[in-house]
C-alpha cells in the first residue's frame, strides 16, 4: 500500500543519528518535554544504532528532576530494522502514528494496560510480528496500524476490553457488526460472520494469503480499498444486502477472475476492481445507478459482462460514484489503455471514465445470461448516458425508442460491428463522440427533432457526417 509521510520526517530520517527534534537524550532514547508542570515526556526519537531487545522505562531523569514517559511520539523507532522486540512500559498512554513503522526485525511487543491509543500505521510493515494484545484500556486504533504485516495471524483483544473484539484472531469492534482487521498472515478461506455488517476500511487490504472470502447478507458497506491486493482471490460473490462498495475495494485483485454483485449495490466506487488483470466476467445487480472512474482500469482481459437489464444499464452514470471525486478533478492516465480498442477520438482524460464500463474491455454484452448483438433500447429509457455501450463491438444493429431524447456522449463509442441504427424522431441531442469509431456504419438518418450533434459524433464511421 502506497503511503504519503510529511517532508520533515523524509528529510530526518535520511541518515542522522537523531531522527526528530528532542529536549534531551538519556541512553538511546530521546525525550520531548509534554508537560512541564507535571513532568511528562514523550520518546521522540532513538539512535539509530539502536539494537535487540528494548525496555522503555516508567520515568526519566534529566537536570535532577523527574520525567514521567507517558507517549511514544509519531515516527520514533520508525525503520529501525534491528530492533527484535520492545517492552512498553505501564506509565504510557498513547504509541503514535508510525511509531513501529518498518520494524522489520521486531517479532515481540509488549502493550501494556494503560495504552488508550494506538495510532495510524503504528505497527505497518513489522514483517516478523506473529500476533499481538491489545488490553482493555485500547479505546482507539488508527487506520492499518497493523497492515502488511505480512506475518501476523492473530490479533488478541483482551474480553475487558469495551470498544474492540476479537474472534479466531480478528479485529471486530465490541458489537461484531464492523470488520476492523484480518491478519495478513492468516491464509486460507474465511467466512465472515453474520452479525457483520460493515468491512472497514483496509480491513483485507495485502492478504495475499487469502483465498476465498464468504460475505454474509448481512453486510452493507464494503470500504475503502478493504480487500486490495488479495491476489489469491479467484471469485467473490457480492450478497443483495450490500448497498456501496467503496473505493479500490478490490483494486489489484490479480487472481480474481469473476465477480457478481448483488441487486441492491447502487454504488460502485473509483477504482474498485482497478488492476484486477485476471478477471474475465462480471456480473452487476439492478440497483448500481453508479460506477465511479477506473472502477475496471487495466482489466484487459474481461469478456463477460451481464447487466440485469436493458433498462438497468441505461440507469448507471458512469465516473460519477459517491465517493467525493467529480469529472472535473481527473488526471490524464497511460496512453496504454488506447490500444484496447482502436479509438481515433483520444481524449486522455475520458479514459477515467471509460474504463468506469466493463464494457470497454469485454466488448461482450449479456443481458440475463443472453448475448445481445441486436439491441432495441426499451420505451422506459429516457436518456442513453454517457459511455453506456461504449466498446460493445459485437452489436451489429441498434433500435432507439421515440421515448429517448438524449444520445450521451461516446455512448457508442468502438462498437465496431454496428451496421444500423435507427434514430428516431424524438432525439433531441447526439453528444460528442456518441458513434464515434463504428467503422461499420456507413449511414444515418438524422431526423428533425435533433437540434445539437456533438463534435466527432459520427467520427471514424464509413462515411462523413455533415451538418
């Protein structure tokens, strides 16, 4: 998982025997004055010479007075790969953000019980942790404080404990209802419980261990990047309960291959199954009305896509799911993704979008388990969105019903086999690039109605559009 730190701890930690500022030094720990009054201090930094076993101790003298440690400051042992284990002592109350971060040698921790938070990223990347013990006095842990810790199987919460929960070694708040952690080292197949009914956010993120995961109906929301990179997972089934998926929930996903999705997900976020190389079908449910930008980004191998209905694909805005991006914040990406199909209308930033349909890949369109080559768009639609059909290069005819009035732009983009389209009189609008690169088209009635053809409308078909 990619991570962002702050320039100043980049800078610090690029050689110098102190990493972050300090009031003063005893031993190979260094101290940052908190309280004055009460005589508190936090260990802001170690030598980085620093090795084996480590004890952090109850107090500290400096200048003949007294100092309590009581926190572990952001970043203080961060990379330092030769520590083995570390003992916290029970005057301690808060371990920072990135605290352990990349302790790639440190096998054993020790959190005592009077730690009531564990920041974000605090244990990230502690390769050799087996499994650790979260007491009761834990009321806070940060997002991915224990991710890609590769080793790590089990997660303990001691039964006193009134926010977090443990079963077979995974981190669950007090209730059960929200998946906090599955351990990166566990493999295998899991089952979800029951009562679950929140996947938080990173919760699987980088179990590449894991193999097959069974979502119950009683989850809701699947968060933010919560299974990326388990590249051992070949299919996953998304249950009708689900309502969101959120953002690159299922990003680099290689190894799955097929993906449905339940009729009552309305939203698919950006990004979700973007990098999921391996994947060849996928079907979605009634409900999805959106599907944000790159949701299938680089999966160049699809070739199954089955909506539920005519109806139902026409409903789903494409890059434009709920998860705080606009179509007015894309960056351009790799020029790679224009060889996917021939287009001559290259538009780099469109490419988020278009990669939002599965359609631009798989070029295959099922519709309740039936190919559909000839496509009559029903009374029931009012308007064709954006990239709707985008790709769909084995439809060879199109009928619109009288009913629709907007044709979206490059709707019908690549759709190279289409020989006919009847547009009727009722059109009013033919967005930018709506039939562009259906190199089989070689006419088209406009009738009365339409009082706006977008640019490159007709661009790349056999024969040339004139207003």
């Amino acid at each position: 998982m990619k991570r962002l730190m702050t320039l100043f701890a980049a800078v610090a930690f690029a050689g110098q025997a102190w990493a972050q500022d300090y009031d003063f030094v005893v031993g190979n720990l260094a101290y940052t004055i908190t309280d004055s009054v009460k005589h508190e201090v936090s260990v802001s930094s170690v030598n980085d010479s620093i090795t084996g076993d480590i004890k952090i101790p109850l107090n500290v003298e400096n200048d003949g007075l007294t100092y309590n440690i009581t926190s572990i400051s952001n970043f203080a042992f961060y990379k330092c790969k030769n520590i083995t284990s570390i003992a916290i002592s029970n005057n301690i109350t808060r371990i920072g953000s990135c605290a352990f971060e990349s302790c790639e040698n440190m096998s054993f921790v020790t959190i005592p019980n009077s730690v009531t938070c564990i920041g974000t990223n605090t244990f990230y990347d502690c390769q050799k942790l087996t499994s650790i013990n979260i007491p009761n006095s834990v009321s806070e842990i940060g997002y991915t404080a224990f991710d890609d810790c590769s080793n790590l199987k089990e997660i303990n919460v001691a039964n006193g404990n009134p926010i977090y929960a443990t079963e077979k070694g995974v981190l669950f708040d007090k209730n059960k209802t929200i998946l906090i952690c599955f351990p990166a080292g566990k493999k295998g197949s899991y089952t979800i419980p029951n009562k679950v009914e929140i996947i938080l956010d990173y919760a699987f993120s980088g179990c590449k261990g894991l193999t097959a995961v069974k979502i119950p109906n009683s989850v809701t929301n699947i968060g933010n990047s919560a299974f990326k990179g388990c590249k051992g997972l070949t299919s996953v089934t998304i249950p009708n309960s689900v309502t969101n998926i959120c953002s690159s929930a299922f990003a680099d996903c290689s190894g799955l291959a097929s993906v449905k999705i339940g009729n009552s997900v309305t939203n698919i976020g950006n990004s979700t199954f973007s990098g999921c190389v391996g994947l060849v079908s996928v079907k979605i449910g009634q409900s999805v009305t959106n599907i944000g930008q790159k949701a299938f980004y680089d999966c160049e191998n699809l070739s199954r896509i089955e909506y539920a209905s005519i109806q139902s694909l026409c409903n789903i805005s494409f890059g434009q799911a709920d998860d705080g991006f606009s179509r007015n914040n894309i960056t351009p990406m790799d020029n790679d993704v224009m060889e996917i199909i021939p287009i001559t209308r290259f538009t780099p930033q469109n490419l988020h979008l278009r990669t939002a349909n599965p359609l631009f890949y798989a070029h295959h369109l099922f519709i309740n388990g039936k190919e559909i080559t000839d496509l009559t768009i029903p009374t029931s639609v009012k308007n064709i969105g954006d990239f709707t059909f985008i790709g769909c290069s084995n439809l060879t005819s199109v009928t619109i019903s009288d009913s629709v009035s907007v044709i979206g732009e490059e709707a019908f983009l690549g759709c190279s086999k289409l020989t006919s389209i009847i547009i009727p009189d009722g059109v009013e609008t033919i967005e930018d690039g709506a039939f562009c690169d259906c190199s089989e088209l070689k006419s088209v009635s406009i009738p009365k109605s339409v009082t706006s053809v977008g640019e490159d409308a007709f661009k790349g078909c056999k024969f040339e559009y004139k207003e």
